[in-house]
DNA sequence: GAGGACGATTGAATCGATATAACTCGAATC
DNA sequence: GATTCGAGTTATATCGATTCAATCGTCCTC
C-alpha cells in the first residue's frame, strides 16, 4: 500500500519550502509564476491532495457545513437539502446531511458528531423545543439557523414557513368546501411543526363554530404511519368518521388515501383530504392530492445564506427570521362531489 | 466567544496526564475506576468535545465513510443510504452522502473532498465506466465497494442487482400481456443501469421476433425529464405511439403517466407502463404503477458489511460481488384491458 | 527485605498543513 | 555607496489527540 504524498514530498520535488506549497495551495500570498508552476507539476505527478484534518486542525475550523433533518426519507427535506447544498457551493462548502429521524437521542449523537467535527455552521430542523446543545454549538463559535422553524425560542436566526397559517389554510378549506367533521392526523406533537399546524386548524374550527376537531397522533410521519392511522379511522362505524382529513404532511396523506381507497371509501366524497409540503408525488397520486405549499428550494437559498453570513461574519448583530407564506395547492383530493 | 477545552485542559482539572483522559476516551487501556471517575467528570463540567480533525490526523484515517449516489432525490437511493447508515452505526462510523445527479463533474468534486477527508472507505454508484480515480483512491489504502452496479470493470467488490435480467423480465411482462410496440425511455446511455435494462429489454424483443424497441433518452432521470418525453410521445400521430412503456426508473416513469394521464391517454389501455425501483409512491400513483423491485434495503446492508470487512481488513483477498434477483410486481398500470 | 511482576500512569514525540516572523536579493532612492 | 523597499521565499512554531516506551507504585514471592 502507497503512503500517501504530503505538502513536504511536494516541497522536496519541487525545490521549494512547505510554505511556498501551502501559499500556491490557499493563494495566500504571491507566488512567482515560474515557482507555482514547478509546484503544480510536483503535485500532479505525486498525487498528492491535501490532508483536510491537517488543515482543519490548524485552522480551528471545517469546510462543512452541517444539517438536521426530520427525515430523508421525505422529499420535502431532501428538496430543502438541495436549495442548501448548491448555495454552500458557491463558497465552496459542503454539506453532510443528518437524519434524525424525528428521534432525539438520534438527534444528540448527529449533534455530537457535528460538534467534534468543529463544522463551520449547523441548519437544524430540531425535534423538540430544547435549545441546550444548540446554545452549547454557539458558545463555542459555531452558528445556528433553525430551519423549517421559527426562532422564537433561543436566539437564532431562522428560515420558516407560517405553519399556523398553513394550518389555518388547510381547515379554512376544507370548511370552505362545506365539510364539518375534519380529522387532523399528525406525528408527535412535541415536533413544532405539528402542534402549530394544528393550532392554526383548531383556531379555524373554534372561529366557524365547528365541533372541535378529532386528533390521531402517530409517532413517526410516514406513508406507512399514515395507513396505520387510516386503519383505525375504518375501524369505526361510517357514522362516526369524519368527513374530511387533513395530515400533517404529505407523506401521512398518501398513506391515509392509499389505506382508504383500498378499503373502498371514496375520495373526496365519502372523505376529503388535504395534506401539507406539496411534494412532487402528492399531484401524481391515486386521487391527486390537495396539499399546503412550502416554497422548499427558496428556504434552503434563503437558510444557507443566513448561515454563510454568520460565518463569514457578514451578518449583523441581529437574529433575522426569514418567514415564507404556505399557499393552498387545491387539486382532486378536496373537490366538491357534484 | 469561549474557546474550546481540550485534552490538555481536562488532563489538569482532573489531575491526570494527557495520555490518561485519552485512554478514557477511547477505552485502549485499563484505568482505574476512580481516575476514569475523574475524567469524565472533567470532561463534563469542562464540555469537552474531541476534536476529531486532531484525532484523524494522528490515526491517519477518519471514521467516516463516503458514499456517491446517482440523485438523491431519488427515494431508492435515500433508502439505500439508510440501509448502508443503519449497518455502519454498529460499528460507530458514519456516512457523508455525496449526490453526483449524474454528473461526472460533481462527482469528480465530491471524490476529491472524500479522498480530502480521508474517508475510510467508499460506496459509489459511479456515473461512468472510467475508474481512474477510484483506482487511486485504493492505491491510498481506502477500500471502495461499488453499489448498484456489478464490478466486473476494474477489480472492486460490489453489490448489485441483476439490471440486464430486470430488463428482461419488465420487457417480458409487457410482452406478456400482448404489447408489441414498446418504447424505452431511459436516461443517457452512459449510465451503466440503463444501458444494462435497455439490453435486457432489447434482448427479449428479438428473441420475441418482435420490431426493435424505440428508445428514448434523456439526460437527467427525474420525473420531469418523464413528462418531457411523454410530450414527445404525445406529438406523434396517435397510430404512432407505442402500445406500451418501460422506464429506465419509477421517477420518469410517473412523470410518462402523469402526462399521458392528463393528455387524456388510459394507462393501461392505450398506453401500458412499467416503472424499475419500485419506490414506495410507485404503489399509491393516480394508476398504481407496475415495476421491477430491487431489495433496496437489503443492498444497503450488504454494501455496508462488505465495506466494513475491508476496512477492519477481516474481508478475504478475493473481491466479493453480490448479486440479487429483481422482482417484477405487476399492478394497474400494465393490467391487462378487460 | 530484596527482587520481580504487573497494573496504572506519565510525558514527549508525532501526524500534516498553515501562519508568521525572519531573511534574501535586486531595484529604486537620495 | 549606503539605505530603503518590497516581492518572494524560508524555517519553525503551532493546532489537539494519540501512541508508546519509560516510569511509578504496590503487592507478592522467596
């Protein structure tokens, strides 16, 4: 096996000190053009590329950025993952992509891995509300952007989308097309995400004088979650079910439809349903499904750049919360039966 | 801004030498409970995180492992990446996940950053044929098993699935069901996968005595880039079309049956579709999509053991190639019309 | 009570790139 | 001719964790 060249065999083939290297290496400081060039040769032929922890260990800081998520599972983050990554890379960052799961021990070793990989900046989708680690990262130098996640609590900058709005946005609809027993169906409601899309529904329904609204909580947020849900919707008497669903997200959605549909209820009109993110495969579903839009490739521009700010020191003194509007995507899945 | 503790300082507050807190951290050594004690209550108060770039630059090797996949908005290769992450935890290493979106420039790019990194070891699902600088990456020591893709092309273990023989058996089922005018729409023939499906495909036609398969290609293999081709399709004088479709995966095959489907073309009757993945939203489509399934999680794992087993070095001196068995699963969209 | 034996602990050397102060050498200035 | 200047280059200290040969105690054995 091959020992790996370093900045001194370059040195040596080159006739230059480690500095001269380094400098051609991080353009630091002029190079004579002749002398950059004997050193490019000497790299080429040897092989040699750079020893990040070498780097990093002296620098005190890396070149990566890194980023929670509640599930990559989801296209909703891995869309936002994407707007991320191609911003990074216009300051030659890159990104490592953690997936919490929604599952906050899960969440604490990512974290902890971040953190002993001194990383430049963290986006975090957190699961709960606790901060400590959070504030923990920022002592230490590290920045913090909440995405997905306004920073009311803490001081963080934060990208988000008005998720009570959106809750509201999706009751309003569903009452809008004359339905009167809604179901909301959602993860854990520690997840913030959740708890507001459900107050912002709730708040509609007190406002409407409608019955308050029935609420499945599933652990986990998943196609398979969803079905689980459904399942226990037809378990009722059809004069007890709701007549309308709204799901957390849009993969709960497809789950609850696909479980439905099979077992012969009729969408919309024996149940709507609405769901939330507007991922690509909610418009191709069985009954193309209504969905809240998040505006996913903007929110990681926008989360990215507030990072690369922080880092680079650009960003004022003041937290900013870039707030995103939801917009309803109405489609088959809430039309009104004729 | 605080600046971060290190080894040295927890050595002093718990009035150890350095040498001692590092075989606490790392259990090499035995030391007693009541200095251990000490450590980590050091460690504690201090909130001390290793900095690992030190720790990688003396072992010479990071505890991570890189892996490059096609797209990673793409659901087969996000639950093949949670395989492979559930399989390395058991041995506590973790994975950076690299997204080339076939491109051989952006996978140069992420290659050099691992090979920066140090990584431990590589799981590539390569755009091309080329192995230049995955050869070089072993000549440094780091294993690389390929994944999605069988080895025979320069020496490297691999986990793969059968793709000429799933391009067989979705040909065959569209055969099966009476079509004689199918179409394939693939990504760019460069891509390995898809020239492997589209032989397959091509090699059950002449055998069939059927007239060759039209082929359609497209750069990029999301679900757009299948509406586009549909649009193609759709252009055509409808005596023209194909009778039948097999896509290269499930993204563009949605995208083919969401424009059909909206252009008022029936799925399966005028036009049959079969999909390769079988991605979960396959199942749940506006017409359930037929598919060729490969065990997703399963290669995952099994990428994930053989890497492992080269880095610990307790793989044999012979590369390992596993190879799994597609599985067709017929639904709606390729029924036959009653 | 001397000599091992063994477990626990120490401390200096080390990994590779970068930062920095010092230095060289030729040209420009007076 | 001495001095200043500056671009280019060099040599060395440094970052923080790990390693390993050396050392220290303590108990055991004869």
């Amino acid at each position: 096996m091959m020992v790996a060249a370093n900045v001194r065999d370059v040195a040596a083939l080159a006739r230059v000190s480690v500095g001269t290297v380094s400098n051609v290496l991080n353009s630091t400081k002029k190079v004579a053009p002749g002398t950059e060039k004997r050193v490019l040769e000497a790299i080429e032929t040897l092989g040699f590329v750079r020893n990040d922890a070498a780097r990093q260990l002296r620098v005190g800081q890396s070149r990566m950025v890194g980023m929670m998520v509640l599930d990559v599972g989801n296209p909703f983050f891995t869309d936002l993952a994407r707007g991320v990554e191609d911003t990074l890379a216009l300051s030659s960052r890159s990104l490592i992509l953690g997936n919490s799961a929604e599952d906050a021990a899960r969440e604490e070793s990512y974290l902890h891995l971040f953190e002993e990989q001194r990383v430049a900046g963290l986006l975090i989708t957190p699961v709960s509300r606790t901060t400590d680690r959070l504030e923990r990262l920022r002592r230490r130098g590290t920045p913090v952007v909440l995405v997905d996640r306004f920073g009311g609590i803490g001081d963080f900058s934060s990208v988000s989308v008005d998720d009570r709005r959106g809750g509201q946005i999706a009751l309003q609809h569903l009452v809008d097309i004359g339905r009167v027993r809604p179901t909301f169906i959602g993860g854990s409601s520690a997840v913030v995400q959740v708890s507001e899309r459900l107050h912002g529904a709730q708040s509609v329904l007190s406002e409407a004088g409608i019955a308050p609204l029935r609420v499945i909580e599933r652990p986990y947020m998943s196609a398979d979650a969803g079905r689980d849900a459904a399942e226990e919707l037809l378990a009722l008497d059809p004069s007890e079910r709701p007549d309308s669903i709204f799901a957390a997200n849009d993969l709960l959605a497809l789950g609850v439809l696909q479980a439905l549909t099979r077992a012969g209820v009729r969408v919309p009109d024996d149940i709507a349903i609405i769901g939330y993110d507007d991922i690509y495969f909610a418009a191709s579903a069985a009954v193309p499904l209504s969905s809240v839009r998040q505006p996913t490739r903007g929110m990681g521009k926008a989360a990215a750049e507030l990072l690369t700010a922080e880092i680079d020191g650009t960003a004022g003194s003041e937290f900013q919360h870039v707030v995103f509007e939801p917009e309803l995507m109405a489609r088959e899945s809430t039309r009104v039966p004729t």
